[in-house]
C-alpha cells in the first residue's frame, strides 16, 4: 500500500468499478427484457424470455440502486448526482448513458478512467 492508496480512495476505486459493472448488466438486464417482451406480445406469444429476464432485471434495478447510493457515498457526489444516477434506473439503457457521463465528467474518479 503506498502513502496515495488510503482506505478511502480504495473504498472510492472499488466503488467506481462496481458501479460501471452493475450499470452495465442492468442496462443488458433492461434490453433481455426488453426482447423477452417483443417475443411475448409481439412475435410469437413465447413468455419465457419474460420469465427469464424478469427476475433478472429485477434483481439488477435493485444492485443498482444499492450500488449508486454506496458509490454516492464513497466518491462524494453531490445529492443532484445521485438523484439524476437514480432517476436513470427507470428508463430502458439510462443507466449507460449515466455511467458514461459520470466517467467523463469524473464522479467516477481518476481510478476509472
């Protein structure tokens, strides 16, 4: 461990990889879903893809607000930055859109990049 490598930006490195990989899969959760549900009502009336990429979803909309709150927290973003992170778990792929722009504008810190 070297005099840069305190707890708190290791906390804050490890906090930013998480969050990009779960706002990844739950942008690829979102588009499973979203197929699944083209093939139910649309195709060929098949809900296994629904049933499969349901729970999935499910489960990772939920990763991702816990993990948006943990890493609002160790990388200090302001409460604007955390509303807009939670607000983008609703529409279908926002979740991308705000991982991006976090990178870029560096809320996701140097460690990141």
């Amino acid at each position: 461990m070297t005099a840069q490598d305190t707890p708190t930006t290791l906390a804050a490195a490890r906090a930013a990889r998480l969050f990009r990989a779960v706002a990844v899969a739950e942008a690829c959760s979102w588009a499973g879903l979203l197929i699944g549900m083209l093939f139910k009502y649309v195709v060929v009336g098949n809900e296994i893809g629904v049933q499969v990429f349901g729970p999935i979803h499910g489960a990772m909309f939920v990763a991702y607000l816990v993990v948006s709150v943990w890493a609002a927290r160790a990388l200090r973003w302001p409460t604007s930055t955390l509303v807009v992170a939670l607000l983008c778990s609703i529409p279908p792929l926002a979740t991308l859109w705000f991982e991006r722009r976090a990178r870029r504008t560096g809320r996701l810190g140097a460690a990141v990049a």
